[in-house]
C-alpha cells in the first residue's frame, strides 16, 4: 500500500505540474491570436485606403479602446463604400478564429458621430448591413470594431477548471480511502489489541486487565474485534450480523443483541468501556480517554 500510494502522489503530481502547463498555454496561444488580429485590422486600413484611391497615406497604430473593442484610424481624409468596407472586413476577420460576431462603425473625427454602421454575425441571417450603395463623402474617419466577447478562452478555462476538479476529487477520494485506521497494522495482523486498560488477544479468544484473565467465545470474539478495529466509531447492525453470521450461511434476528449484552458484562472491568446503541445505524465501541 505505501509503495501504491507513493506512486499515486507522484502520478497527481505529474498530473497538476501537466494541467499548468495547458493554462499556460493556453494564455501563450490567446496572445498570439489577439497580436495577429492587431494586423488584420491594420491591413482592414490599408485596403480601405487603396479602395478609396489612396496607395501612399498612413494607417495609424490600430487603438485597442475596450476590452474587446479596436479603433482603426488615418493619417488623411478618405472615402469609402460601404459594400467595399463590409467585404473587406468579412473577408479579413474570417481568418481571426477569436472573431465570431462584431459590430462595425465609422465615425466622424471632428463629433464621433456614426456615418456608417453595420454587425456581422456567424449566423449569415442575422447580419444587420444597410445601405450599401451610398457612397460617404472625403472626410476624416475612424472605424470602431467590437467584438462579441468569445466563449472560447472561457471554454479553456472552463475544462481547464474542470480537470483541476476532477483531479481533487480523486486525491479527496484517494487520501478518504487509504486514511489510516485508529488501530496500528500490527494489531490487525497480530490479533492484539489495547482496549483502555484491558487487552484483547483475538488469537487465544481472551480479555485481560489487571493480572486478570476473562474468556471469550468464538462468537464474541468476532464481534469484539469488529469493534476494536474501529473503536469509537458507528457499527451499522446489518454489516456485523452479515459479517459475523451470514457469511457462514446463518441468518439470525435477535441473536446480535444477545451477544452485544454478554460482551458489554465482560467489559465492566474497564469503566471506560461500553459498547453503545447508535439509534437507527448500529453500535459503537465507545473508549473514554
């Protein structure tokens, strides 16, 4: 069992020190992707600025606003079609696998009035685009792109979440399973107990206490060493009749109570020690310290 539970410990360990490293990279990969549509949304701008005729004017440093919001924005006045702006921006988000739905806006420099809108979602049907035959006049613009929030870094960290669970409730499970008895693995191979300031010797069916020696039946002894293998705690009635009786082909109904009765008159040389009725469970070896 040490050997088993010491490989179990290191293989938890393994485990935790794995599901670290998953988080870790899972941060290193939603960074990568979040510096690859900074550039997405830059050559937006560029292609914008070659729509309306201009090849030399800049595309200022792309503007993250809000946490999932980016502002594109230009040297120089410009102008644009909205059909061209919509095909361009759908046709360069599709390459951002963070990108699922957004909402796109162009503002006017001088009020932030919009002078043109529109929302793209995954869903082809609920695309919201309007008039995209109207060209807009040589001004100064700004085009505002927000992002629906993805449930995909939500979803890493949800099964990431997920197995550190998984992972403390087996080493809850684990440690519940191999917590050690009251009673030293000795005892259990030796068939000697220390009961208070009685002993109990499984093997020659006897209880001792001050130079005195009492007897045991074999019955008795079965029972005794049920209890002194969990002393102070709950017994349930079913396991110790299954255990001591039904396992050998004998059911019985009242004759538990007898022998519990006889055994409780054998343990009255140690006054801080009785077998004790748990009311609707069983019986407990109760040993006062």
């Amino acid at each position: 069992m040490p050997v088993k539970r010491k490989h179990l410990g290191v293989l938890l360990l393994l485990t935790f020190i794995s599901l670290i490293g998953v988080a870790f990279n899972i941060t290193g990969n939603d960074d990568f992707d979040f510096a690859r549509r900074e550039i997405l949304l830059r050559r937006i701008g560029h292609e914008i600025l070659l729509q309306s005729g201009d090849s030399v004017s800049r595309v200022l440093p792309v503007k993250k606003i809000a946490k999932n919001e980016y502002q594109i924005s230009f040297a120089n006045a410009l102008t644009f079609q909205p059909e061209s702006l919509v095909k361009i921006t759908q046709r360069l988000l599709a390459k951002d696998p963070l990108a699922g739905d957004y909402v796109v806006n162009v503002l006017n420099c001088a009020n932030a009035s919009v002078a043109y809108g529109y929302a793209i979602s995954k869903n082809k049907k609920d695309d919201i685009v309007a008039c995209i035959g109207r060209g807009q006049p040589i001004a100064c613009y700004m085009i505002n792109i927000k992002f629906k929030p993805t449930g995909l870094i939500t979803a890493k960290n949800g099964y990431l979440m997920g197995s550190l669970s998984v992972l403390a409730f087996v080493g809850f499970i684990f440690l519940r399973s191999v917590k050690p008895r009251k009673t030293s693995p000795d005892a259990q191979h030796t068939g000697k107990f220390i009961l208070g300031s009685m002993s109990f010797d499984a093997e020659s069916r006897k209880l001792m206490i001050n130079g005195r020696t009492i007897d045991l039946t074999r019955t008795e002894t079965r029972v005794l060493r049920i209890f002194a293998l969990s002393p102070n705690e709950a017994i349930a009635r079913r396991r110790l009749q299954q255990e001591i009786w039904e396992d050998e082909g004998v059911i019985v109904g009242r004759s538990l109570d007898m022998f519990i009765s006889k055994l409780r008159k054998k343990l009255e040389f140690d006054p801080n020690i009785k077998i004790v009725v748990i009311r609707g469970k069983g019986y407990k070896l109760e040993i006062s310290t």
